[in-house]
C-alpha cells in the first residue's frame, strides 16, 4: 500500500484523529453482543448487526486475517446530545467521510474491510428481514461493536477519549487491511 499517499488523503480530511494498530491488540467480547442482542434495537434487522454478522468468534478471527487496522474518529458538536435525533443525524456525515477514506485506501492499493458505525442505513427495509442476501454488501459496513469489538480500551490505549464533552458526539470507524 502506498502509505504516503494515503497519508496525505488523510490529511485532507476533516478528522479528529487517526491512528494505525494492529488487529491482534483489539479487544473482542461477548459482553459487547450481549449489549448489542439486549439494549439495541437493530439487533437482528440488519445484515450489519448481529446475528447477521456471524457469532463474536467469527468476527474475531475474520478481524484477526486482517494484519493492520486505521482507527479513523470524527467528532461533531450538538446542541443537545439527549437528543437522540439531532445526535444520530451527525452520523451520515461520519459515514461520507469513512467511504471516502475507504475509497482513499484502494486507490492506494488495500482492500479495507470497513467497520463503522451504527447499524446500517442503505435500504429503507434491510433485506435480512425478507431472508434475502444483502443488496449492497460493498457499500455496507457492519458496525464496530457488532464484531464484539470493546472500542474504549482502544480509544485509552491511544490517549484518546470517548466524550470530548457534555454534546459532543464522537464517532469511530475501523477500516482493516493486509499491508
């Protein structure tokens, strides 16, 4: 992979923070499934969320084929982050600027399997619900908690925290690749 160049891609972007890690240093739970199967809504109505995405195992050792991960972060501000609405509207931008790093990364010669987000949001009715394959599974990033994947022992690792404030919102993306 041309690294300068995706260095200076990324330099253009309007990110928080970067950083690179190797993938044998995340951390995978089946606490973080646990959270995902009891308090989300979109457990099981999304090919990017559990169950579709396969069991935490499985997530663990896709992850791990992989040899290098870029933890990318954007954080935006709202005026109440108790709004759920206005705090979940910042997310398309996130989700622009994660394509747009993904697209950087094959220009510059890797395949990223990309980790983001939420559950996913392409289709109005996720094919899962018809028991049908996923309609754009290029597009689609399963979300990063979704693998099993504890983010915070991430974000401290790299000096960084979750809440930058009272609203601020901060979103994280994981994109993996083979160097």
């Amino acid at each position: 992979m041309n690294r300068e160049k995706l260095e200076q891609g990324l330099s253009e972007l309007p990110l928080y923070v970067y950083f690179y890690m190797e993938p044998k240093d995340l951390e995978f739970s089946q606490r973080v499934r646990w959270i995902c199967e009891h308090e989300c809504t979109q457990y099981g109505k999304s090919w990017a969320c559990p169950p579709g995405v396969g069991t935490v195992e499985a997530c663990r050792e896709h992850c791990l084929g992989y040899d290098k991960c870029l933890v990318i972060s954007t954080v935006t501000e709202v005026a109440d982050i108790t709004d759920i609405e206005e705090t979940l509207s910042t997310r398309q931008a996130h989700e622009q600027i994660t394509d747009q790093v993904a697209e950087l990364m094959r220009q510059c010669g890797a395949s990223p399997f990309v980790l983001s987000t939420e559950s996913c949001a392409i289709c109005s009715r996720c094919a899962i619900a018809d028991g049908e394959p996923c309609r754009f599974p290029e597009k689609m990033h399963p979300c990063v908690e979704s693998q099993g994947i504890n983010v915070i022992p991430v974000l401290e690792e790299n000096g960084l925290e979750f809440q930058y404030g009272q609203n601020v919102v901060t979103w994280i993306s994981m994109l993996l690749y083979r160097e």
